[in-house]
C-alpha cells in the first residue's frame, strides 16, 4: 500500500520551498532593487551623465562600450574598471581596452551614490544604469519624450555586486575583435548567452561614436597580407578612409558614422548595406540570414530598433552576475575594498 505524507508534513515542505523561492527572488535582477534603499539612485546617476554629456556629447558611445566590455569579461560585475596592481594586469591593460574612456564619469556617480547612500550601489550597476542614460541621450526621438515618457529607452534591471577579479588575458579571451567573421562572433556572443539577433542588435551600437584607424586599417592595406583591400569593402569609401589613416596610424579617429556619430538611430545598417561600415565584424553581419535579414529590415525603422536594443542590453545585463552575498560593493569602483 503507497504511504502518503502527514498534511501537515507536506504544508511544511510547501512552505519551506515557497520561502525559499522568495529568498532566491531578493537576489536576483530586477528593476527597482535600490527603491526602499537608495530610492534616488537613477536620478543621481541620470543627473551625473547629463551633466557630462551636456559638455560633451561625444561620451555617451564610450559610456556604452564600457558595460559592452564589462559584461563580456567575468561578467556584468564591474571589473573593467579595477586597476592593475604590482602582481596582477586588469582588464584594462588588455589591448581592447586601452581605448576605453568615461571612467571619470563612473567615479563621479559613484562619489555622489555614495554621500547618500554608503556602500549600497555596486558600480556594476552603475556602468548599466550610465549605459541606458547615454544611448537614450543620443537618441532624439527619447530625449525629446517622444519614445518613453520617462526619457528611457528601456528598464535597467539592477542588484548586481561588484567582483574581485580582473585580468588581462581574461579580456584578450572573451572580447570581440573588430576582424573577426560571423562564425566567431556567433560562437563569441553565444558563450554570453546571447543569440545572433542580439548580435545584429547590439552591433547596432556601432550608429554612435568613433574608432582609432589601426582597427580597420587592414581592410584598405593588408587584408590578407598581400597589399590587398577587402573586396567586400566599397572602394571608394575605402580610398577616402585611405586620406584619413595611414596603414600604420595608431592615434587618428575617424567617425563610426560619418556626420552623425553622436545621434543614436539606424543609420548604422545602412551604411552595413553599403559597405560602408569600418570593420570586417560589421560587414560580417551579412554572412547570415538571421543577422542579414535583421540588418535590412531595421535600417529604417527606429522603433523596431530601439525596442530590441533594450531588450538585448537587459539580455547581456544579465550575464553571469554576482547577486546575494557574492563579490562586494566597492567604495571605489577602482580598487577592491
């Protein structure tokens, strides 16, 4: 004859599976995790980046690229920005990231979170939070209300904490490179848990901002060694580029989109079409159907675009974080507590 289990036994375990389950809830992501106890931390973070942007409104591509690289090394856990010590090479010293800019603007949040509510923000989330106030400032159709009534392009989940680990050859490992093709950057994004729409997606970053010659120089000079140019670059936009950077020019800037660097929109699958894109990684985007047909189907259509980008920023956002009792709250987001 089958045993059952007392009522009450089995109201117990009920109930010791429900609390539980709420435990693991107050851990994870979600949005509004500083409401009851930091309450105006978007508001100070928002306040920080305006102030930046409204001197400089070329920052905003930078503060994006910083959570990009946070979150593709150890995950999104704020270790990009940890500085080398006297026995270990951070992230930053990786060769990707030798380029990256805006930490000034982190630290400022960061100094300004903590007056008013020490030790309770992460700088993980801080980069997020910089992340979705930059790409929304650059947008025109959010900051001028027009595409979110609280001037956001999408939701940031928070409750991160900040990891202890940083290391250089962690970034050369798990960075994307701006050579690669569509296999490895399928096989890159995958390993973050991330799709190839999401791929297409993000790569859409690539509308705002501006990139140093040395990153693109072999498409016009040395595709494949031989004094050759990528054929499936468009030749005159190549000889242009050619007036601009040297085969060996490791200083110049040029724009990822040209007169509109600054304006978050889809201009950037346009110029994919055209093959006028800087890197080999954004013409590979092309090399797929998924990736293709997105990249076609969204070079005129801000809303589809700007609706995916948050879902995709939420998606990477969520990448091997450190919630609960793991890792820490930095009181400089620099250096370990």
């Amino acid at each position: 004859m089958e045993k059952r289990l007392p009522s009450s036994l089995l109201l117990s375990l009920a109930l010791a599976f429900f609390f539980l389950f709420l435990a693991k809830r107050s851990d994870a992501l979600q949005v509004g995790f500083y409401n009851k106890i930091c309450p105006d931390v978007e508001k100070i973070v928002r306040k920080t980046v305006i102030a930046f942007y409204k001197n400089d409104s070329t920052i905003t591509a930078p503060l994006l690229r910083l959570h990009f690289h946070d979150c593709f090394v150890e995950g999104c856990d704020g270790s990009v920005l940890l500085n080398s010590t006297a026995t270990s090479r951070a992230e930053k010293a990786a060769k990707p990231n030798l380029s990256l800019d805006g930490f000034y603007v982190i630290d400022t949040a960061k100094a300004e979170l903590e007056a008013k509510c020490p030790g309770v923000v992460s700088c993980a989330d801080i980069l997020a939070l910089v992340a979705r106030d930059a790409v929304s400032l650059a947008t025109n159709l959010v900051s001028s209300g027009r595409w979110s009534k609280d001037y956001n392009m999408y939701e940031v989940e928070t409750g991160r904490r900040d990891g202890n680990v940083s290391s250089e050859s962690d970034a050369l490992n798990n960075l994307p490179s701006s050579f690669w093709g569509i296999y490895q950057l399928k096989r890159n994004f995958a390993s973050k848990g991330l799709n190839l729409k999401d791929l297409a997606v993000l790569s859409g970053a690539h509308t705002i901002g501006n990139s140093h010659c040395n990153s693109f120089a072999k498409r016009m000079y040395n595709y494949t060694g031989k004094g050759d140019m990528d054929p499936l670059m468009d030749k005159s936009y190549a000889e242009r580029l050619k007036k601009q950077c040297t085969a060996t020019d490791t200083t110049t800037i040029v724009e990822m989109v040209p007169g509109s660097s600054t304006t978050f929109d889809p201009t950037y699958f346009k110029l994919v079409i055209d093959r006028k894109a800087l890197f080999h990684s954004d013409e590979a985007l092309l090399r797929s159907q998924v990736t293709r047909d997105y990249v076609f189907s969204h070079a005129n259509n801000n809303t589809g675009f700007f609706h995916d980008f948050g879902v995709s920023m939420v998606k990477m956002g969520r990448n091997q974080v450190l919630e609960g009792q793991k890792g820490e709250i930095r009181k400089i987001c620099a250096l370990r507590n």
